[in-house]
C-alpha cells in the first residue's frame, strides 16, 4: 500500500494502539511493523480461531519474555553467558511448554503452526532452574566441585 495513504489512515497511530496490549517485546516489535494484507480473511479466521481458543480455555499461560537475544549470540559464539541470562533462558522454556499444553490440536487447525514451531525442552528447563536459585545464587549441588569446595 501506499506511504501515503497509510499516513492519511495515521496507521501509525493504529499501530501504536495495538502495541499497547502485547505483553512481550516480541510481539511489541511486531506490532509496529505490521504490514497492510491482502490475505485479511484468511487472518480474520485465524484470530477467530485464537479468540474461540482463549474463551475455551482462558487466557494464554504468558507474561513478560525477557530478550534474551545477546544472550544467544554470546552462546553462539562461545562466551560465558550470566546466571541471569540462564534464568531467562529457562523462563523462555517454560513458557513455551505452558502454550504447547494449553493448545488444543481440535478445531484450531489454522494457528497450531505457531504452536508447533515453540521449542521446549523441559530436561534444560528444570536443570537450569534448580542449579541457579536467583541472578546472584548459584546452589550447592549445581556441580560436585562446586558441592566440595562450599562444604569446606
């Protein structure tokens, strides 16, 4: 569509509008760079199908998700990465498993591709989580030299 148009439908000011009620910076960024679409009621159904999900079985099982973006490029590129980073980490797992359980594959054909792509693995998950206590605590049995050296 055309800039210009848009800025006589201050689509802008839509934008920012729908912005205000996403939870997550991931879906913030989205929101502001939504794109006119001529596939308008193939998505009107998806947010039917969302929508009929969420009466169904109540409110998604999100909050905030932490950006964790420099924390993966840190791992990808081999460097140490904070306790706080791992938590947020976890967290991100976590979130993932709790929107995987509350999809129901019935009668939602046309978003369980969201679903489906959310990675979990709930092993990393609990592992992280019982090893780091907080952002500064790291618990005694994280590892056997760790447990040795704290009990002298």
């Amino acid at each position: 569509m055309n800039k210009k148009y848009l800025e006589k439908l201050e689509y802008n000011k839509i934008l920012h509008m729908l912005e205000r009620f996403s939870k997550t910076y991931i879906g913030k960024e989205k929101c502001l760079n939504l794109k006119p679409s001529n596939k308008a009621s193939f998505l009107l159904e998806q947010t039917d199908q969302a929508l009929s999900l969420i009466y169904k079985k109540g409110t998604l099982p999100i909050s905030a998700i932490p950006n964790i973006d420099i924390a993966i490029k840190n791992l990808e590129s081999n460097f140490a990465v904070s306790a706080l980073d791992l938590l947020e980490i976890a967290s991100i797992f976590k979130a993932s498993r709790e929107l995987k359980e509350y999809f129901d594959l019935q009668d939602a054909n046309l978003i369980s591709e969201y679903f489906n792509a959310l990675y979990t693995n709930k092993n990393l998950e609990i592992e992280i989580l019982s090893k780091i206590l907080d952002e500064n605590t790291i618990a005694d049995n994280a590892s056997s030299k760790l447990s040795s050296i704290r009990k002298v």
